[in-house]
C-alpha cells in the first residue's frame, strides 16, 4: 500500500512524479488522485529477500534476493522465468498485496500471506535467474520458463493442479514428479528421465529427448515420452505411458487397465 505522504494530489502532481521517478520503490496511483487512505500499520514494500511484498497495481522491483537456484510456487499466481546474468523478481497486475516474496537459501519461495491462505489468480511474477537446479509449483501456480534450462541435473514438482513449461538441456538426470490434475511440458534433451505422473496429472515430454527412462502413471494420468536407450514403463489404474524415439529396449509393465504403447 503506497505511503500517504507519496499519494498524488492535484497541485503537486509533477513534483510528486518527478519524485517517483527518483525513487521507483515507491508506488503510486497518479491517474486517480482519490486513493483510499493506508490502514494503520501498513508499510511502504521493502526490498529485502526476507518476506518481501508487493502492493498496488505498478511493478515492485525486489532487487537482490541472495544467490538462489531453486525455485517454489505455492499459490496461483503466473511466474515467467527469464534466463539472465542476474537474479531478480517482480511482481505485476492484480492483488499484489497478497503475494510474498521471499528467498531461503537457495529457494526462492513465492507464496501468499498466512492470512489469505490463496493468491488471486491474475497476479504474474516475471524472475531473472542464471540457472535453476529445482522447480516445485503447487495449488495451481504456472511456471514458465524462458530459454533452455541447463546443468547436470534438474528436479521438476509440479502438485495440486499447478503446471510447468520448460526446454532442458541436462547432462545428467532429470526427475519428474506429477500429482493432484498436474501437468509438465517439456522439451530439449536429458541424459536420463526418471517421471512419476499419478492423480490424473499430464506428462508431455513428446519433445524432451531421453536416453534411458524410467516412467510411471498412475490414477488415470497419462505420459508421452522420447526414448533412446532403455525404457522401463509402469502404466497402472487407467493410465497410460506413450513413447517414440525408437528405444534400445522396452520392459512394460500394465495393471488396472493401464496401457504402454508406441506413439502413433
């Protein structure tokens, strides 16, 4: 919530532009002079990566939130993740009051305030990060991330109808685990591919190209993978496990009216 004494009023409106300008941490509502007045005890947003939120409908900057490399979503909020040089975070649209900010770690942690218990949907998060180890998102957040993700090794999580979108690189192994009407798109090359899909939850990695893999599905999710070298796959109550990318070898594995199957 903007300090009062950065509110607009009519007779200073360029001076108090000209200020905002000077100190862009500071929020403001210049095209409507009549802001709600602050409620006892509310505080300008602060840039620490400890607890850190914003407020109001302009961009808040969170500058330096230490050296993360992991990343946790837990509310609903749209989080676009841009490969750069640097770290950085910014919260923009809809009820940025609701959404905290904080960094413990290596884990960056976007999450909503213990009293709302849910973060409106409609709130976008834009990070700038040189590399992610780790993606975690629950309770329907959606991380998208911007470029190729790269390194020896990379945790995907995705729970409670949250979802996931990335292009890897991975020298090493990626793991995947899906549940709760969950779902990752993935694309690129990995090593390895070790993916759980389970509660109707949805692995499309069609395009992410895996030497051996080992894949399970279960509780009516689905799996569509690309494998080179050995694939072991678990298809169980409904589900079913797709491959392509012509494997070395196939030990499949159907119960409950699960199925493995080449891709069409």
């Amino acid at each position: 919530m903007p300090h009062p004494s950065t509110r607009t009023r009519p007779v200073l409106a360029a001076a108090a532009s000209a200020l905002l300008l000077v100190i862009p941490a500071c929020s403001s509502n210049g095209s409507d002079p009549q802001v709600p007045e602050s409620s006892p005890g509310s505080a300008t947003p602060s840039a620490s990566p400890q607890g850190s939120s914003g407020a109001g409908s302009a961009d808040q900057d969170f500058g330096d939130l230490g050296q993360f490399t992991q990343l946790q979503a837990d509310a609903a909020v749209q989080v676009t993740v841009t490969l750069g040089d640097s770290r950085s975070v910014a919260i923009t649209g809809g009820d940025k009051e609701r959404a905290v900010v904080s960094a413990e770690g290596d884990t960056l942690e976007l999450s909503a305030k213990p009293d709302t218990g849910t973060v409106e949907k409609g709130i976008s998060v834009a990070v700038t990060v040189p590399e992610l180890t780790d993606i975690d998102a629950s309770q329907a957040a959606s991380v998208s991330v911007e470029g190729t993700l790269t390194g020896d090794s990379i945790e995907i999580t995705a729970s409670q109808a949250a979802s996931i979108t990335a292009e890897l690189d991975i020298a090493g192994k990626t793991d995947i685990d899906l549940t709760g009407a969950s779902s990752a798109a993935l694309s690129g090359k990995t090593s390895s591919l070790a993916a759980e899909a389970d509660g109707a939850s949805t692995l499309k990695a069609a395009d992410l190209v895996a030497g051996d893999a080992v894949v399970t599905a279960s509780g009516a999710s689905s799996a569509a993978v690309n494998v080179t070298g050995a694939l072991q796959a678990t298809a169980e109550s409904a589900s079913n496990v797709t491959y392509s990318g012509n494997p070395s070898s196939v030990d499949k594995k159907e119960s409950g009216a699960g199925s493995v199957s080449p891709a069409d």
